[in-house]
C-alpha cells in the first residue's frame, strides 16, 4: 500500500509540471514590447507604443493562478423621496443576482397564482349554485323518498315494539330458545329424551296401580287408567308451562340484561318447551287407548284440539303475569308451587264428573267454571269416552252437556286472561333489568 501510494503522488507531480510547462505564455522580450504595431494591409499609419509597466506581473501558470474572493453582497441602496411620494427601491444588480431574493419572488408569484385558481374556482361553485337554484327541483325518485320517510320516523328505544305480536315476528329467536332449553334439560343424560317417555309411563303406571287396584277406583270407574291419564296430560302440560313460565326471566337474567328483545319470550319458549313433552304422553295414551278398543271421532278431535288451546292461552297468560311479577318479588315462584298442588284436585282426574254431579246435584255447573276441570273433560271425551263400553250411556253421566259451548267460553276467558297478563308485564318490563 505504501509503494502505490507513493507512484500516485510522484505520477500527480509530473502531471502537474507538464500542465504548467504546456499552458506556460510565450516570453516577450523587451525589442517586442519597444516596437510600434504596424497596419498589415501596408497603410502605413502607426500606434503609439503603450507606456512600460512600472512593475511587471509575475506570470502564473493556469493551474497556480490565484483566485479572486467573491464580491460582498451589497444591501439595496434607499433613496430618500419626498414627503408624500412613494418610495421605490432600487435593487441593484448584486441584490438581483442573490438566489434567496429571486426565490421569494417565485414563491410570491406562486402564491398569487393559487389565490387567483381558488377564488375562480370559488365564483365558478357560486355560478353554479345560483343556476341550479333557479333550475326547477325534480321529483325524488324511490332512494330519495326512502331515505327522507325514514329520517322522518321518530326515535324508538330498542326495545319498543314488544309484546306477543313482536315474539313471533322473531321467530327465528324463539327457536333458538326452544332448543336452547330442551338441550339444557337433558344435557349430559345417557337416555335423552326417552326420559320424557319413562316419564309419563311411570306416573300412568302408580295412578292406576296405587289409585286403582290399592283404593278400588277400578269398580266405579270403566278403564280408570285412560280415564286418569287423560287429566294427567293437560294438567301436567299447564302446571309445567305456569312454573317454568314464572322463573323464566329470572333464569335467563344474562340474556335479559344483555339483549334488546321482546322478553316475553321467555315464557311463550317455557310453554312451547311443554308443548314438546305433551307428544310423548300423548303417545303413551294412544297407545293405550287403541288397547282398548278407542275408536276416533271428529266431535272428539276437536275437543281435544279446543282443551289444549285453552290450557295454552291459560299456561301463557298466567306465566306472563307472574314472570313479572317474580322478578321483583321471589315469593311469587313458591306460591305458584302451591298453585300447582290444588289443581290435580280441583279437576274431575282422579274422580269422576259423575260424583260431581251427585254430591252438588245443580250447583255443579259452578264447578265448570274451573277451566281446567273443562280441559279435562274435554280431552276425556276425545280419548276416554271411546274406550268404554256404551260409550252413549257414558256421555250422559260423565260428561256435562253443552261441554263444546263451555270450552268456546274458556277459550274467550282465555284470551282474557292474556291481554292482563301481557298489560301487565308491559308496564313492569321497563323495571325489569334493574332489579334482576
């Protein structure tokens, strides 16, 4: 490294002295600088010489010549005007050289062009304007009406729009609950829903066992097994759908608090969930009945259809009223439990319509203002009454008459009943979350 580096030094000092030998001016003696110029055309005439340089420059070479330091720049020079004349200033040729001084009158002139662009730009937006306010306004199609009709619509609460008519718009929520509570009731079973089999089967099986063989029923009641488990099916269906129904909202509390949706759907869920359960006990009372000889009847199927419509507007309303009603006060679901007790003695199940009529001779009407004790009969007049023997004979002793007038009765009783309780849970249903 050293060695090269050296040959590049000794080649850069023979260049530069070839350089300075080779744009080295020819000397001029002192014969050259004495003698007169004379015309090369041979006119003749002669210049005088010009006067010998006191002191002569010392010639530099092109590569040793020095170099001249650069002008100052000089401030504009003001002239003092008149008083009340305009002042001008002069640049001179310096300051007009600067580059920052000819920078910031292009960024001036630039500045000017943009303002001239916006406020053109500013009166063409305003021409425009003017012209299409004079311009008639056309007919707003079908997205401007749309939009306008529903920029009008006044502000609902999320919750607005609830109520029974709003559950079943949302049928697809419903569902999702319906089998939300199906699955949880037998979540982790090995038998799943035979259970809502071996069930009903059980109980149909102590009824005719212990009320009939032990007590005797037998002898004053024909096939007191279907006879019983007839009521069993509908009171069953309307005790399950009460109790779930009241502790509905209280057992979905997350849900309630979390979601806007109508909360009555808990227990319209609660009674579809026993609705569910009803086809497997009225499975097994099919079956039943078939074994004795049940023969249907379209008088039959539509007291039955009539018996569950009334168990489901009385289950649904009664649920209504104390879901609400539960929330604020736990006590509630403890009364309905009692509730629940009296009702499988307060209709003609465990015995017949007949010993009704002969203990209350004509008081007994009173007792079919009980609509469940009409369900129930109902229901034994569809399935019970084709399994006896004169099934004729049967209906004048054990079935009231004008039960299809009383059942059109509950129903509208029903209905009733359904419209207080929904009234009712919509004036708490606001309270609702900040109690739970």
């Amino acid at each position: 490294m050293t060695r090269f580096g050296a040959r590049r030094r000794a080649a850069g000092k023979h260049a530069g002295g070839r350089a300075g030998r080779r744009h080295r001016p020819p000397e001029i003696t002192p014969d050259e600088v004495s003698a007169p110029p004379t015309d090369s055309a041979g006119g003749g005439f002669a210049v005088p010489p010009p006067a010998a340089a006191a002191v002569t420059e010392p010639a530099w070479s092109a590569a040793e010549a020095p170099v001249a330091p650069p002008a100052p720049l000089t401030e504009p020079e003001l002239v003092p005007a008149a008083v009340g004349a305009p002042v001008e200033t002069e640049l001179t040729d310096d300051t007009a050289e600067n580059p920052v001084v000819r920078e910031a009158r292009q960024e001036e002139r630039r500045q000017q062009r943009r303002e001239a662009r916006q406020e053109a730009r500013q009166e063409a937006r305003q021409e425009a304007r003017e012209e299409r306010r004079d311009e008639p306004s056309p007919e707003p199609g079908p997205p401007a009406r749309a939009v306008r009709d529903v920029a009008a619509l006044p502000l609902t609460p999320p919750t607005a729009n609830n109520g029974l008519l709003a559950v079943f718009q949302k049928r697809y929520l419903l569902k999702l609950l319906v089998k939300r509570e199906i699955s949880a009731r037998y979540q982790g079973s090995f038998l799943g829903l035979l259970w809502s089999y071996i069930g009903p089967l059980c109980q149909f099986f102590i009824y005719w066992f212990v009320l009939g063989e032990i007590i005797g029923l037998h002898d004053n009641v024909e096939n007191f097994g279907v006879h019983i488990f007839c009521g069993l099916v509908v009171v069953h269906f309307f005790t399950e759908t009460f109790s779930a129904g009241t502790r509905s909202i209280v057992r979905n509390k997350s849900i309630v608090v979390k979601l806007p949706l109508p909360r009555e759907m808990f227990p319209v869920a609660s009674m579809l969930v026993s609705l569910f359960h009803v086809f497997p006990q009225m499975l097994i009372l099919l079956v039943a009945c078939l074994a004795y000889g049940w023969t249907p009847d379209l008088y039959g199927m539509a007291a039955l259809g009539l018996a569950f419509l009334i168990a489901m507007l009385l289950g649904t309303a009664g649920a209504l009223l104390f879901s609400a009603a539960n929330v604020f006060f736990r006590d509630f679901g403890n009364v309905v439990s009692i509730m629940t007790m009296f009702i499988r003695f307060s209709v003609p199940m465990i015995y017949p319509y007949s010993l009704v009529a002969d203990r209350f001779g004509d008081a007994a009407q009173y007792y079919l203002y009980n609509p469940l004790a009409v369900c129930v009969l109902l229901v034994q007049r569809a399935m019970w009454l084709g399994t006896t023997d004169d099934p004729v004979a049967t209906e004048k002793t054990d079935v009231p008459p004008d039960l299809m007038l009383w059942g059109l009765g509950m129903v509208g009783v029903g209905l009733v009943l359904l419209a207080i309780g929904q009234l009712v849970f919509s004036r708490l249903e606001s309270r609702i979350p900040e109690r739970l």
